[in-house]
C-alpha cells in the first residue's frame, strides 16, 4: 500500500523536475519582466530588470570603485 | 493430523509498485545522461580582456527551443588572491543590451597552522553561468566585460584577463534533473527497507532467555506469515547458532518443528568483542486462518542475553522468497 504512495510522489517528482530541466524553466526569459523563476547557476546574478521590452541595468554596477558609467556598452 | 510441509519458492508476494519505483529512479538516471549530453556547443574559445576594453563574442543565433536554452558559461582564469567582479551582456541585432549578469568572482589562497600541524589552501569561485531562453530566434552577441578587478589588498589591477567561454544551445538544466534523482532515490531506498515491517504485526515477545514464542490468530489463503527471531549474544558466543522452530496448531498439535543455524555477527568496541547478534527470517503460509503458536529454542543456551519474536502476516517481499505451506487439518 506504501509503495504506490511512493510511486505516486516518484512520479510527481519526475514530472516536476523533467519539465523544469529539459523546459528550463529557472532560466532567464528574454524581455520578461517577471523573473520569478529565474534560478541563477554559479552565482551569477542578474544585473538589471527588464521595463516592458528595455533592459534597465540596475545601481548595483555603480558602486564599483572603478565604475566607468554605464558599461562596457557606453564605453569609455 | 497436518499434511506435510512443503517448501516452495514463491513470487506472489512480490509488490510490483516497488519495482516500479525503481524503474522511475532508472529513468531519472537516463534523462540524466541524455539531458548532459543534450546541448549543442556553438562556440567555444579562450579570450583576454582588459578592465577597460570588453570583449564581444560573433553573433550567435538565438533560437527558440522548447527543449533546452541558450547558456553561456565563462571561467576567469586569474592568480591566486585576486578579486574580480566581471559581467555578460547579451546585445540584440541594433547593438542594444537586452541582458546583463554579473558574477564576482575570486580566488585565494594561504597558509594554515592549528595544533602543530600546517598545510596551505586554495579555494576559488571563478565561473559564471546565465541560461536564457527567448520567445522568438534572434541574432545576439555576447560581450564579457571586466567590471573591477584588484588583488585582495583592494589594490586596483589595470592588466588582462583571460577567459574561457562556451556558448552552448538546448542546454538542459541538470540541477533539477539531480534533484529528481536524489528524490526518487530516497523514495526507493525507502520503499525497500520498509518491505521488512510490511503487514500487520501479531506477535512481538521479547525474554532475557533462550527460548521465546507467542500465540495469535493468523495465517488463512493468500497470507503471506513472516517469522523474525533476533538474537543478543555475549562474547562467549559460539559463530553459529541452532534455533529450534515450532508451530502449534489451537489444538496443541505441532505441526513444523525444524532446526535452522543461524550465523552470529560479532559487534566490537575498541576492538574488543562486546556481544553478538544474528537473526531468523522464515516465510510460512499457514491455513486454515487460526490461532498458532510459534516457539523458538536457541541453543547453546548458556551465551544467549535475549531473543526477540516478531510475526507479521499479510507480509510482502521485494523478491521470490522461500515460503514453507502448512496445511493443518482440525
């Protein structure tokens, strides 16, 4: 009787984690401005949050001591 | 008079929902190895970059797949005690950012020395992963910038670094996949140590003797009895041990009587022998549904601390077991 409890939430768990794997769902989607499930892999944090369609890069990036303004996209 | 026992090998107990619980956490071990080996790398190179001059990648296709994402891994290659603070930018087909990430990264090293010993470390944390996905296949470029990048002094360093990028497309995400694979892992290990306590217990006596047993009502068609009898030893214990099993119908009639070795596990502490344990399992399929009483005599007697009975019917098992049918007649 146990067991089909188990192979009930075996099978839960399987379902849940093939789709988040092979649908990726903790990865960023592209001009979404809810990233709710956004999982960042090695620590890489997301530097800016998406205003309908534009990428706004974030504050954060100005307190380096060697911040140049805006980046490498507004160059130096 | 009881017919005579017969002893036969029997799968009907067998539970196929365990195995199928197996089976599951088999098919997470292979979308593991089908999920790493998925994606498709697109590029892959070493580059340096200066703190004041980014690096930008060719255009890479961004597709939209319902498999997988579009995933850039990067690795700081820099000495020890250094601190960086570096980041990826995804820039649309206009030259516009549509994505950035940062990632400090650093690595460190030093000396220990605690109790008279000492030795050195080096630990790290260099690598940066962004996984995208998009809803329509664009042309993107990848650009890798070196934000702040200084020794752990704080001293500002103005000289390259190198990295190392791989862009990979339909990479699947294989923490969730690993995650499924613990879960359905647990659930099956679980599962089989459960087996032992499956059913419901009838007798459960415990003597500081040699000899124990119980009488309950059990057994009838299709009701699988399963006999545990554990057994405490001293030292003086000898390897093996006899057990004397016997089951007596309501009327007092015996109707098994058979002796079984039981091999003893010698339990140490300090290396010393302290005691010794070994235990009995025995699978009975016992009709009419009756009361039975079950008896067990260990011998040698003199070394035995205690033995303990457990009897459970409507018991399962994980594979064909050696079930002994008793057909006692009243």
């Amino acid at each position: 009787m146990i067991t089909k409890i188990f192979v009930a939430i075996a099978i839960a768990i399987a379902a849940f984690t093939l789709t988040a794997g092979f649908g990726q769902q903790a990865a960023v989607v592209l001009r979404q401005e809810q990233q709710t499930q956004y999982w960042p892999r090695r620590g890489t944090q997301l530097s800016g949050v998406y205003q309908g369609n534009r990428w706004v890069p974030s504050s954060v990036r100005s307190s380096y001591s060697n911040f140049r303004g805006g980046g490498p996209a507004s160059g130096k | 008079m009881a017919s005579p026992a017969q002893i036969h090998r029997v799968g009907r107990y067998t539970d196929p929902f365990f195995h199928l619980l197996w089976l599951i956490t088999g098919g997470m071990i292979a979308a593991l190895i089908i999920g790493t080996g998925w994606g498709k790398t697109l590029l892959s190179t070493t580059v340096r970059v200066t703190p004041d001059q980014p690096y930008t990648c060719p255009p890479i296709e961004l597709r939209s797949n319902a498999i997988g994402a579009f995933r850039a891994d990067v690795e700081a290659i820099v000495p020890t005690n250094r601190w960086l603070t570096y980041e990826l930018q995804l820039k649309d087909a206009q030259g516009q950012v549509i994505l950035s990430a940062l990632k400090q990264a650093w690595a460190e090293s030093g000396t220990w020395s605690e109790e008279g010993e000492s030795g050195s470390w080096a630990e790290n944390d260099l690598l940066a992963g962004l996984d995208v996905r998009a809803g329509k296949t664009e042309p993107v470029t990848l650009t890798l910038a070196v934000l702040d990048y200084s020794d752990t002094s704080g001293q500002e360093l103005e000289q390259p670094v190198s990295f190392t990028i791989t862009v990979t497309e339909g990479a699947v995400d294989t923490r969730y996949l690993w995650a499924g694979l613990v879960g359905t892992t647990l659930l099956g290990l679980l599962a089989s140590f459960s087996f032992g306590k499956s059913g419901r217990l009838v007798i459960q006596r415990r003597t500081p003797d040699s000899e124990v047993g119980g009488r309950a009502i059990l057994g009838g068609a299709k009701n699988l009895v399963r006999v545990y009898l554990y057994i405490k030893a001293d030292r003086s214990a000898p390897p093996n041990l006899t057990v004397q099993l016997s089951i007596t119908d309501s009327n007092g009639t015996e109707i098994y009587n058979n002796h079984h070795t039981v091999n003893l596990q010698q339990q140490k502490s300090d290396g010393k022998v302290t005691s010794a344990r070994g235990q009995l399992c025995k699978f009975f399929e016992l009709a009419p549904r009756d009361s039975y009483k079950f008896y067990a005599i260990v011998s040698p007697a003199n070394s035995i601390d205690n033995t303990k009975i457990q009897v459970r019917e409507k018991s399962r098992t994980l594979w064909p077991v050696e079930v002994t049918t008793i057909q006692a007649s009243l």
